[in-house]
C-alpha cells in the first residue's frame, strides 16, 4: 500500500459515512467494499439511487410544451440553414478565384497549391467570452515575436 | 456490478459547472398520450461556448485550409470485395474532396479508464466510474474483459474498466473545462506529438492518476474518492487525415508541439513571402 493516493477509511468523515447507511460505522466495525466505506457510498449513489418519477403534464401543458419544443427546432434548423448557406458561398467565391487562377497562371496556382505541413491554428487564439481577460494584453509577449 | 449504473443517479451528481437548463424527466418509453414528457425531446436552450466558436471563428478558416481544387482520388476498392493488407494494417476511408458539407469537425469524444487493481477486487473500479462520472457529467458504462491474460490473472468477463461517451453540449464543456482548467496546469507537459492521429482523423491522449486532481469537480472533494487513476480521451473527428484532425483540435486551443523542423520551414516559408 505504498500509492500516495490511497486513503484509509479512517480519514473518511464520519458523517458521510452515516449517510450511506452503514450501521457498523457507528460501532466503529470494519465495513466491506475494501474496508473502505466511501465505496458504499459511491455505490449507492451511482446503482441504488432511486429513480425520478416522470413528469406528468396535463394535455393543455403537453401541448404548449410540444408548441416550443417545435419551436425552438425550427430556430435551430433556420440557425444550421444560414450557416450553411454562408459556408457554401464562400465555398463557392473560393473554387471560382481557385479556378481563375489556374487559367490565368499555371505556376502561381502551383504554389498557390502547396501548402505547409502541420499547419495549427496559433496557441495565442483566443476564444469566444462573454467578458475580456484579466490581462488584455501583454507586451511582453507582443515584443518578443 | 453486472448492472449498469441508472441515468438518473447521473443526473442527481453532476457538477455545479454543468449548465442544466432542461428539466429532468426519467422514463424515456412513456407515450405522449400519458402526459409524460419523454426524455430525448428535451433540449438544453443554453450557449455551448466552444460549439459557438467553432462554428462562427474557426469552421472557415479550417474550411480555406484544407481547401484542395484538384482532388487526389485514391485507388477505390469496390463494394464487397475483401483486401487483405500486409501486417496489422487496416483500410482507411478514403478522403472526399473538398466540399462546404464536410468541413472537419469533432463528433464526440470518448473517456476510457482502465483500472488493473480491478482485478484483485471489482470494488476499486467503483472509484473510477465515479471520478469520471463527476468530470463528464454522464454515467460511464463498465467495459468488461473481452479474453482473459493468464500473466495479469485477468479473466474473460471481469470488470475491468469504465468508458463514457460525450456528443454534443456535453462534449464541448469537457473539452473547454480540459483545455482552459485541466492542461493549463500539468506540470511539464509540452502539448500533444506533431504527428498525432490514427490516420483517419482521432486524436487520442492518455492522463496520468496526478490529472485527475486538476478537475474542479474532484480537486473540490478530493477525499471522497479512494483511488485516484489514469485515464486516456479519444477526441473523434470527421476529418480524414492527421493533418486536418490536428488543425482542428488546434482550432479549439489544443496546444501541439512544434519540432524544430518545422519551425525552420515556417520562418523559411515567411521569410520567402516577405520579399514578394
């Protein structure tokens, strides 16, 4: 039992462990499961937690929820339609001038072609937040390169 | 632990992280006429940040870049005919030229633990599933030995390990909590291999036990989990080869080495348009 990360039931809280129902714990007997009683817990909760009663609507209730779930479909679908149709036309603007360009200069196309291996996106992209960062810029960084 | 883990008690453990905006509904078979709502029309109305920047920041440009005019058609085997490749090789898929429709983007992503102190005692696995469950959000099915191995006494049939498969919302908040919490804190780790991939456009990486603490879900109740253990992520994508797999995951901030050799070319590669 050399692993650092092996606890003793004996560090576990007391008060857990009588959540999980185990009346040796307050005899202070050993449990099974390993002799570790956080696994009864977790066994609990993760096999013998009991199941939700399902949700019963009236059919005035089924019906408004059925109205915005379709929708909410239809919002998402008209949202995928537009995405799409702008990725197409670009799509298309780019096989056009790819196509201009082989006609007009075989060796600029080529060029045009090749392109560099393992090219990845730059570490320092910035995704989408609702708030800006606590640094907004750091020169440092910005000077170096 | 023959029986699989209820979706429900998933439910009841998620993380304060998650956004749960859906209301959870149990039966899933119930008809429409009972007035019970079955669980799969539900949908969560709130933002998915990194699907959002996926598809408003990095979709296009992934599209420009693996934009090809001429398509290089492999050699097509037809329908039904079996071909045998030497070694342990295996058919790829081969790559469809470029179109708008199929621009690379990541399907799902799989968290798989295997634990061998399971085979002494099936109890172990218990803080496994559990660790992952609190860092996924979903309950992991148990994934039992598909052939024994005499030397590790390990037996068909025994539980052996745990795997969880994540698609969509839930996808994206483990991707974004592992690439804006999770790696920024290794210790030493220098970004997945320049040449990573299986070939046909995943992505896989491997955690050691130390990984696990860096999740605010487990680092929050540390000691309620008895053994802490590795596990590895299989990031899935519909991109064809390494390369565009890899441009991809780079597009949601997954750092990759960059050897020195390929350093050389991109200065040369600047170097060279500069004077133009």
């Amino acid at each position: 039992m050399s692993s650092p990360f092996i606890r003793s039931a004996v560090t576990a809280k007391t008060a857990l462990m009588r959540a999980a129902g185990r009346p040796g714990m307050k005899k202070g007997g050993s449990t099974s499961l390993n002799g570790d009683a956080r696994n009864d817990l977790i066994k609990k909760v993760l096999f013998d937690a009991p199941a939700r009663p399902p949700v019963r609507l009236s059919s005035e209730d089924m019906a408004r929820h059925e109205t915005i779930e379709r929708a909410w479909k239809l919002v998402r679908q008209q949202h995928k339609q537009e995405q799409a149709a702008g990725l197409a036309r670009k799509f298309e603007m780019m096989r056009k001038a790819n196509a201009e360009l082989e006609a007009t200069s075989p060796l600029l196309f080529k060029h045009s072609q090749t392109k560099e291996r393992n090219a990845v996106f730059p570490r320092q992209l910035r995704t989408l937040t609702d708030t800006p960062p606590k640094q907004i810029w750091n020169y440092r960084e910005a000077t170096k390169a | 632990m023959h029986v699989r883990a209820k979706s429900t008690a998933a439910v009841a453990s998620t993380s304060d992280l998650k956004k749960k905006s859906n209301g959870c509904s149990s039966s899933t078979t119930s008809s429409l006429a009972n007035g019970i709502t079955p669980q799969t029309s539900i949908y969560t109305t709130g933002l998915s940040r990194l699907r959002e920047h996926y598809t408003t920041s990095i979709q296009e440009d992934i599209m420009i870049t693996s934009y090809r005019h001429h398509h290089k058609a492999r050699k097509q085997v037809p329908e039904g005919v079996r071909v045998e490749l030497k070694g342990n090789k295996h058919l790829k898929p081969a790559p469809r030229p470029s179109s708008p429709n199929e621009v690379p983007e990541l399907v799902k992503i799989d968290v798989h633990c295997m634990m061998k102190e399971a085979i002494t005692s099936k109890y172990y696995l218990l803080s496994g599933v559990m660790a992952i469950q609190s860092i996924t959000g979903q309950t992991p099915e148990i994934i039992f030995a598909k052939k024994g191995v005499h030397n590790w006494k390990l037996r068909k049939g025994m539980p052996i390990g745990c795997r969880v498969t994540l698609k969509g919302d839930k996808m994206y908040q483990f991707l974004d909590k592992l690439v804006e919490v999770v790696l920024p804190r290794m210790k030493e780790w220098p970004g997945l291999p320049e040449g990573s991939g299986d070939g046909t456009g995943n992505i896989g990486m491997g955690f050691p036990p130390s990984a696990l603490s860096l999740f605010p879900e487990i680092e929050s109740n540390f000691d309620m989990y008895p053994r802490m253990t590795g596990f590895d992520i299989t990031f899935n994508t519909t991109a064809y080869t390494n390369l565009e797999a890899r441009l991809l995951m780079s597009g949601f901030n997954m750092p990759f080495q960059k050897s020195n050799h390929s350093r050389k070319a991109a200065t040369a590669a600047a170097a060279q348009r500069a004077p133009e």
